[in-house]
C-alpha cells in the first residue's frame, strides 16, 4: 500500500509551511504530497488566507525532486479546461514528470460566492465535470504536430495544437473521487487512473469499490487497472496522551477520530490501515491538519509506514 500526505492549506497555511511539509515528506519515505484546491476555510479564521493550488505546487515541483505532487481535487469550476491542461503540463514539466491531477465537480458554495466564481447546479457541474474530463486528456495524448477540438455543451475547442505537452506520456495519471453510487463510478472507469473514496468508513469501502470495478467492466475496461484509494484524517501518537493532545490540536476527539476516520497509537494505525488495504486499498491519503505538527509526519515514517505492504 501506498502512502501519501494529504494537506488543507486554505484552513491557515504560508507556502513558507507547504515547503517544509514538503521537505519532510521527502525526507521520510512518503510516496507523495498532495494538497486541495479550496479558497476559503471550513473552520477558524483560514489566516494568512489560501495559497493557488497549482502556483504552489509549481514552487514545489522546483524544491524537492523525488516525491509526486498532486491536488485533490482540483475543482472543474474554478478553472477553463483549456488553461488548466496547459498549467499542469508545465507543472509537470517542472517536477521532472511527478505530477498528479485530481479533478472534481467542486462542492463548496461559500468559496464561489466569496470570490465571484458561478457555481451551477449540480447537474450542470458534473456535466462540466466530464466535459473537462474529455478535453485535458484529450489535449494531451493528442500527438505533437496534431490538433484537438471538441464541440460539447459547455466547452468548445477549435484547431487547439494541444501545447504543451506534459513530460508523463501519455499523460500525468488522472485521478476521481467521491462518493457518488453513479455519476462518479462511470466517470472514474471512463477516465481515471485512480478512483478515490475521501472521508468515509471501511464499511463503504467495499462496496463503493465493487461500484467502480462493476463500471469499469461495463465499459469493457480491465478493473485491475484502475488503483483504488481512499482519504483519511490521520491522528496518531506514541502514547494515548499525544494521541488526545493531537486530537485536541485539531479540535476532535481522539474516540470520533478513532471511530470514523485513522486515529490511535502507531499499532492501532497501523491495523485500521490494513483493514483498508484487504478491502482493495491501493493507496492512502493520511491528511494531516496541524502543518506545524512536522513530528507527527515523521512519527508516521518511522512506526507506520514501514508495516505497510
């Protein structure tokens, strides 16, 4: 099982704070870091303010050099699909071929009435969704030399030469999440590389999964190529007191915690995470919520990760 660090940085983070997130992820053996794509926080005063999704990933991608780097998930509305497929091949490009792209319908209205974005109804942005979808992978797995339109209900692309392209060929793996019993199980089977399942129990686990590989084979797709994973809150401590203190820091309670998302002591952690993994988990989003916290990564480097298989 894959492991990566998951971060909120628009409830209160510099990019000052994502680099050294993002150095001691590096240095302690995670797979990847990756953060989400939100302008306004759910929780506190969100100070100094949110930091752009894919202009500090960007600033990563030049500041470390072996760690993939990902949103999750970008939101459809904040973005033409045109200009974002031009962003994250240049990101790509910059990291050296390590970059991920999570792309969702979005689903925070307060940050788009906050600034100034259309949020239709849901509906709508799913069909934005798969419109989106069609047209970055389409831009980038159209050959040098050739062109890529689309004529869809939302978007229209005439004679694009499809530039650049990302250094991932194909094309960067694309991922798609939610929850969703329908709309999301097809769209990941159509497009994704990676369907992933956020913020829900391992009893949703299975099925949701069995969900998304009963669309894949309608498609006539092979399941077993499509990665599965899910995203928790992750809470750990050395002992019962650090795991409360943690907990407190977030402002949870470890027992919430250790019944709904990843929470206890590193041997606690470490069965509820192979609980996930015998259920068809590929790879884990640990989201970590207290950035300052640089000991709780590294106390999950050394007493977790290595009891992952």
């Amino acid at each position: 099982m894959k492991a990566r660090i998951f971060v909120e940085p628009q409830e209160g983070a510099t990019y000052d704070q994502l680099l050294e997130v993002a150095r001691v992820v590096e240095a302690t053996g995670f797979d990847a870091l990756f953060r989400s794509d939100h302008l306004l926080t759910m929780r506190g005063s969100g100070l100094p303010g949110p930091t752009d999704t894919w202009a500090s990933l960007a600033a990563l991608a030049r500041e470390t050099s072996r760690i993939r780097l990902g949103s999750m998930l970008t939101s459809a509305t904040f973005r033409l699909p045109g200009p974002l497929a031009v962003t994250v091949a240049q990101v790509d490009n910059m990291s050296g071929g390590r970059v991920e792209l999570g792309l969702g319908a979005g689903w925070y209205e307060e940050e788009h009435l906050a600034y100034g974005i259309p949020f239709p109804p849901v509906a709508e942005r799913f069909e934005r969704l798969e419109e989106q979808l069609a047209i970055v992978t389409g831009l980038w797995e159209t050959p040098v030399g050739g062109s890529f339109s689309f004529k869809g209900k939302h978007y229209q692309l005439t004679g694009s030469p499809a530039l650049p392209k990302p250094l991932q060929q194909p094309r960067p793996p694309l991922i798609v999440g939610g929850s969703g019993t329908k709309r999301t199980p097809r769209l990941a089977a159509t497009f994704a590389d990676e369907y992933n399942l956020p913020f829900h129990g391992l009893a949703d686990a299975g099925p949701q999964f069995s969900r998304v590989r009963a669309a894949c084979e309608k498609l006539g797709r092979d399941p077993a190529g499509l990665r599965l994973s899910v995203a928790q809150v992750i809470c750990c401590g050395a002992d019962e007191a650090e795991v409360r203190r943690r907990a407190q820091a977030i402002g949870r309670e470890a027992a919430d915690l250790r019944a709904n998302q990843v929470a206890g002591t590193p041997d606690e952690v470490v069965e509820r995470l192979l609980e996930y993994q015998a259920a068809g988990t590929g790879t884990v989003y640990l989201q970590v919520l207290d950035l300052d916290d640089l000991d709780h990564i590294r106390l999950l480097s050394e007493s977790v990760l290595p009891h992952l298989t």
